[in-house]
C-alpha cells in the first residue's frame, strides 16, 4: 500500500516488550505533533525541525520508516524559508501521526 493511501500505519516491531513500550510512544504522538504545530504557528522553526528529528529517531526505533520519512520532511523543510511548504510538511506529518494512531489502535 503506498504511503498516500491513507491507511492506518503498523509498527514492524512483533514482540511484546516493544509493543509495551510502544503504546506509550503512540499515546504521546498527539501532544508531540500538537507541539510541533504550535512552533510552527509561533513562527520558531527550529524548534518544530528540533522536535520533528527526535521524533524521526523514535519512530525508526518502534519500526514505523513512515512516521519518521515524513517527520524527516519537516527537519528539512523548516531549515529553509519557504512557510507553505514547511505548513504543507506539518500537515502531511499530522496526517501520517493520525494513520499511525489508527493502526496501532487498530492492532490492539
């Protein structure tokens, strides 16, 4: 299935250790992406591609290459001036948060 797809998004991590420590990774996806939208809307870059690096670290680690193409998308994004793609980026990312959401939830 293609990454536009919009289907819900599950983690390549099987075992239950992981997975443990994996819906308290998704749980906190709403106040991280809520974060990095309010340093966009405050106009701090920075801190939107600071928080968005760390969360592409944490999503490789819980198996989730999706979340963290799209978190990486933002890093890039917010190093340069352009705000509507940096906007489009964020946007893109909340969705990807949104489907990783479904699909864990979906998996329990």
């Amino acid at each position: 299935m293609d990454e536009a797809s919009g289907a819900p998004i599950r983690s390549l991590l099987f075992d239950d250790e992981s997975l443990a420590r994996l819906d308290g990774f998704v749980v906190g996806l709403g106040e991280c992406i809520a974060a990095i939208q309010d340093s966009e809307h405050s106009g701090h870059f920075e801190e939107a591609a600071k928080r968005a690096s760390e969360l592409a670290r944490d999503a490789l680690g819980f198996g989730l290459p999706p979340l963290a193409i799209a978190a990486e998308r933002v890093v890039a994004s917010c190093g340069g001036t352009d705000r509507a793609r940096i906007h489009a980026d964020i946007v893109a990312l909340t969705d990807v948060v949104r489907r990783v959401r479904l699909g864990h939830r979906g998996a329990l």
